[in-house]
C-alpha cells in the first residue's frame, strides 16, 4: 500500500499512526496491496477554502474525501484491482472543537474522521438511516478493533 501523509495543519499529530490506521483499514475492506492513498491535514483557512470550492458550503469541516479511481470494497479471497483510492483531508482544529463536545481526545477523533473518510473513498455515505447505520458500524467497528491491536 502506499500511503501518504502530509500535515500542513501546523498541530502536531502521529503521521505514522495515521499511516498504520489507514493500512489497517484498507486491508480489512480487502484493497489490492498496491492502493494508493493520501492523508492530508490543514488548517481552517485552507479546509474553509476547500469546502466552499467542492462542496458549496461556508466554513471548515473537519473531514473531506476525493475519490479517484471508485475504487470499492474486495471480499476475502478477491481483493480490488490496484489504483489510486483517493485523498482524505482533515482539519485538526475542527476535530479538537468535535473531541471536547464528544468528551474524548483530539486523536481520537482525527483518527475516527480518517477511517470516516476512507470510507466515503470506498462509497459509503450516511444520508440514508440505513446507510447512516452501516456506515458507522463498520466505521466504529474498524477504528475499535485498530486501537485493540495497538
């Protein structure tokens, strides 16, 4: 897997847990040894820029995907061809605000956003209940069993 990790954010994180979080996440949803990823961080100034340029809403968000190739889930024995997932971006300063209401870290919460936005990648959404609940089953499922493995 090659995954990249880039933090523009200027807050201080573990680039290397993100990577590992991201490798974890990408072999349990069965994606060819050779997926491409990115991980970028920013800050609110940029975050608010990207989201008024791609989604049309004011203001930062705390996480953002780009689908590349739509690349989809594998299963046990048939992994997805090679190719380029996409990127995940995430603002840091709008996690910390979402941590402290949610009575966790910070990194949690970034690390939660991130396999959030993998799975965006991967073609899951939340608009639906049904979707909503498969989304982040499988969201909080990935994310618990990574940090037991830790």
């Amino acid at each position: 897997m090659s995954i990249e990790v880039s933090n523009e954010s200027g807050v201080a994180v573990d680039e290397a847990e993100f990577a590992a979080l991201a490798r974890y996440v990408l072999d349990e949803m069965h994606l060819h040894p050779q997926t491409e990823l990115s991980v970028l961080l920013v800050d609110t100034d940029t975050m608010s820029d990207l989201h008024i340029k791609w989604m049309d809403e004011a203001g930062p968000t705390d996480v953002l995907s780009f689908p590349m190739d739509e690349l989809r889930p594998g299963h046990v024995g048939a992994v997805t061809p090679a190719g380029l997932l996409g990127d995940v971006v995430l603002c840091p300063e709008v996690a910390a605000a979402q941590a402290k209401a949610a009575g966790h870290s910070t990194a949690e919460e970034l690390l939660l956003l991130t396999v959030h936005g993998i799975l965006h990648l991967l073609g899951y959404d939340h608009a639906e209940p049904d979707e909503e609940k498969e989304m982040f089953d499988l969201q909080r499922r990935l994310l618990l069993t990574f940090l037991a493995g830790r």
